[in-house]
C-alpha cells in the first residue's frame, strides 16, 4: 500500500492497462493449450436444475470449492481474502472433496468444461484460463473421474455472465431450495444475507447463525456445535467460504432416521442478486454488506433502514465472535 502511495495516479493508470493489455496476450497464448488438457480430462458435470431438484427432493447437502479452496488445498500457505490457510484447512478440505458421502454433491467450478466456460465474459475467461494454465494439472490429480460434480460457480449467477437474459429464472431455481422451509442462514457478522432485498421472502422461517467476518475457521469447532443443535430438520445456508464446504459435509454426516441435516454452501449469491437487482454491469460495493471482491470501497459499516435492522435482529438466534 506504501508503495502505491508513492507512485502517481498517472503512472499506476499506465501500469494497470500494461497489465490488462498482458493478460490479454497471455489468453492467446495459452488458450489452446488450456483448451487441450480440459478435452483431455473427462469431468461429469449435474445441470443447474439436477442438482436443485436432487436438494429439494433427496435433501442433498453441497460443499463448493472455487479457487480460494483449491489454492488452499494444494498449499498450506495460500490464504484468501477473509481466511487463512492452514495445514488444518486443508487437510479438512480435502477429506470433504474426496468423501463419498451419498447424501453430499461437491461442487466444482463449470470451467472445466470448455462449453460451459463459453457463456462467461472476457475478462472472466482470461481470469479461469490464466487459473487454468497454473494450477489445472494440480487439481486434475485430485478430481474423481468417476463421480460427478456440481457447478460450484451457480452462485455466480449474473456479473460474470456474457448474457444476463437468463438470470431471473437462474435466481427463481435456487429460490426453490427455501420455497415455504425453515432456515437457518449461517454467515459472517458482515454478510446480511436477505437483508433489504426479497431473496428469502418464499422461505417459511428464517433464522441466524452470526459468525466472525473473517477467518471463521478459526471458531469451527464452536460453529459445528452451535449449527448441530439448531439446524435439525432445517436448512443451513451457508455463507462462510471454506469453511462452509466443512460444515456441510459435517453436518450431512450427522442424519438418522429422526433427524435430518441438510447444509447448503451457497456463499457470493446474496451479492449476485443485489447486482442483479441494481442491473449493474461490474461488481459494485453494496451498502451495509461485506463484498471481498471490491476492496477499495466497503460500504459494509453502513446501517439498512430501521425496519430492515430490526428484522435481521430479530432473527439471529445466536452470535460467535
């Protein structure tokens, strides 16, 4: 940041476009290649509306892995934004990406499949094939070929996309997953899932698990306790990065024949909608909520209205600091 500081605004200008003009060539460059190893490795993929319907119907739990999770699995000390990497992690990590828990689906990013890759935007394509070129080799050694995975980016559901005609109806589906259920949402102390937006307005209860904004790994053992005894019989949605792939395999492990435990990861989807809502075309800050990917501008201390405030208090059954 120092250094930053001290470089005028005109000059980081320059450097930025150099960056964006590189990565540009190096897209060219190892597009093919790219494009060859995925042809090369054979990964199964649900659609959208499989995997929604196995969670409605069979109460399937999901653990997602994105780029943070494999940076973590794959080196103990790759931490993400909000968390840190630890030989902990990871080996949590990979104990959930190779368990063959039949009430569980992993998630997997759908840039492993060349086709479905396609319908991002540009500057999403360059960022997954520069991903790709790097660490595709790595994570091919960890992929099942014989089981079949989840899209881990259908919480990604809009700002990526090259075509947003089908947002509406890739929101509506996921709706589907609450449609008059009891839910306990457990996120961080700064996400505000729902808050001042109608995402969760088809759910019949909603209830709050109030985690720590960063790092929540850290308080797992305390949050595995707190979600056992509150979510029997009810949803979990999950809005805590890695860790959320943790917790719903570990709370999926939990079901008998009395009570079912049904976790559902399903962090970055409240912010897709609030850009959805706002019709924006690049990833936006958003008043009163956490957005990691915009980091120079946190709006996140900012307060809803009262009313909103109020309903999101009344509704948090517990909180971990």
């Amino acid at each position: 940041m120092r250094i930053k500081k001290l470089i005028p605004k005109k000059i980081l200008l320059l450097l930025r476009k150099f960056m964006y003009l590189y990565d540009i060539m190096k897209y060219f460059f190892i597009k093919s290649k790219v494009n060859k190893m995925l042809e090369k490795k054979c990964i199964k993929f649900l659609t959208n509306e499989n995997l929604i319907e196995l969670i409605v119907k069979d109460k399937i739990s999901l653990s997602r892995y994105g780029d943070g999770e494999f940076g973590i699995m794959l080196s103990d000390q790759e931490n993400i934004y909000f968390q840190k990497a630890s030989n902990t992690l990871k080996i949590r990590l990979l104990e959930v990406f190779h368990s063959n828990n039949e009430k569980l689906i992993v998630g997997i990013p759908g840039i492993f499949n060349r086709k479905k890759l396609k319908k991002y935007k540009f500057s999403s394509r360059v960022y997954w094939y520069k991903f790709l070129n790097k660490k595709f080799m790595e994570i091919s050694n960890l992929i099942d070929s014989n089981k079949i995975y989840a899209d881990s980016l259908i919480t990604r559901c809009y700002i990526d996309l090259n075509k947003k005609d089908k947002s509406n109806n890739n929101f509506a589906i996921l709706k589907e997953i609450w449609d008059n259920k009891d839910i306990v949402i457990i996120e961080g102390s700064k996400t505000k899932m729902g808050i001042g937006n109608d995402l969760f307005d088809n759910a019949n209860k909603i209830q709050r698990i109030i985690c720590p904004a960063r790092n929540a790994f850290e308080s797992y053992n305390l949050i595995f306790d707190v979600a056992k005894k509150y979510c029997k019989n009810k949803i979990a949605i999950v809005a805590l990065g890695p860790t959320a792939s943790i917790l719903a395999y570990d709370l999926c492990s939990l079901n008998s024949d009395e009570i079912v435990y049904q976790s559902i990861d399903l962090g970055h989807l409240d912010i897709e909608y609030e850009w959805y809502l706002n019709n924006c075309n690049k990833k936006t800050a958003i008043k009163g909520k956490f957005v990691n990917e915009v980091r120079n501008v946190d709006l996140s201390n900012l307060n809803f209205d009262e009313q909103e405030e109020k309903k999101y208090e009344s509704q948090i059954i517990f909180r971990i600091e």
